[in-house]
C-alpha cells in the first residue's frame, strides 16, 4: 500500500507550495510570512535536533528560537536556498552545543577518544565497521589534562565545520554515528569521514604535544 500523499513528512510540503528556495527568496525580499513557513516546516525537526544534543525541552525550545533568528539574519548568506533545512539544522547543532559546554564545563578532555587510533591503524573490521571510529591503542591517552585540553579545544576551533561537530558530537558527546548524521544531515559514512578527516588534521595540529 502507497503511503498517503496527504501525510507529508517534516520538511516536506504539498507540490502546490512554494519550495523551500523560494520561500528563502521571499524572505530575502521582506517577506515575513514565508520566513514563519519555513519555521513552520522545520520547528519540530529542529527541537528534536536540539533535544537530542542536551537531553532537555526547555532548553532545547530556547536553543530552537535562537537558531531561527540567527538564520533569519544570516539568511543572506546562505549560498543554496534550496539547502535551507540542512543549513538550519546545523545552525542548531552549533547552538546546542554550545549552550551544552556553558552548562557544563569540562575541565579536561579524553584526548586519546578524540584522536582515536593512529595512522596505520585505521583498517576495516568488525563487519563493515571501521577502526577510525575507535579510540583504542592512542598512545596519547597519558597526557591528558588542563593545559593539554586547552590546546586540543583550540585545535578543534580550527577544524572545517562539519569536522569539528562531528568529532564533538561523536567522539566528545558519545552520540550515535546515526544521531551524528541527523544532525548534519548527511550519511553516516559521511560522519566516519568527517570523523576520520578531523583526527588527522588535530594530529597535525597537536604533533608538538603527542
């Protein structure tokens, strides 16, 4: 049996309405009621976003609002209007974390489960799992502490986007790979990847500390 046609999905619309990139268009031209139809589309994918990243509703209601007006001001710069739902939610990913580090300060980090195994070590296993996904065998797991985290946050600022939020997400936040590419609205072989990349780039970045 077909599913109905009448029950569209979040973030879906009937074939009738306006596209997501024309509704950004819109908004870019003053119109206000386009801008509340794409919150009307995105509203619940983007606190169950939010919620799954802090755990709380009201916060996650708060995260939400503010992730709406940060889009609506930024919506200039959006290069692919089309793209508006996966640019919103990464907007909520960003903000969500970041209001989950001021609630809770880490006063280290496990560096040696943010780096993971080291090159040479990333071999496929595990029926179709892969090693770069483990923190096992780091070498660097004995230094961490205050100092050593500092650096390793600073390493992590300078990471491409989806890299950095998908290390947090991941390694630091212990989410599911699956949650992880909900989030950032890829595959999750994207999320390894990204995962993968960001490890290298932080070795490169902390090599005088390892």
């Amino acid at each position: 049996m077909e599913p109905s046609a009448s029950d569209p999905k979040q973030g879906e619309h009937p074939p009738q309405a306006p596209t997501d990139g024309q509704l950004v268009t819109q908004s870019l031209s003053g119109n206000r009621k386009a801008f509340d139809e794409l919150i009307r589309r995105y509203q619940r994918q983007a606190v169950a976003v939010s919620y799954r990243l802090l755990g709380n509703s009201h916060d996650s209601l708060e995260v939400t609002q503010d992730a709406f007006l940060k889009a609506f001001t930024s919506l200039e710069t959006l290069q692919k209007p089309e793209a508006f739902g996966g640019w919103l939610m990464r907007i909520v990913s960003n903000l969500s974390l970041n209001y989950r580090r001021s609630r809770k300060t880490r006063t280290s980090v496990p560096l040696a489960e943010v780096l993971g195994p080291q090159a040479g070590e990333q071999t496929e296993s595990h029926g179709g799992g892969s090693e770069w996904m483990s923190a096992a065998g780091d070498p660097a797991r004995g230094l961490e502490g205050k100092e050593l985290g500092a650096k390793l946050k600073e390493a992590l600022g300078q990471l491409p986007e989806k890299q950095r939020l998908a290390i947090v997400m991941f390694t630091i936040d212990e989410m599911p790979q699956k949650q992880v590419a909900e989030a950032l609205d890829c595959s999750v072989e994207a999320v390894k990847w990204h995962v993968f990349q960001g490890r290298k780039k932080l070795r490169e970045l902390l090599k005088e500390h390892l």
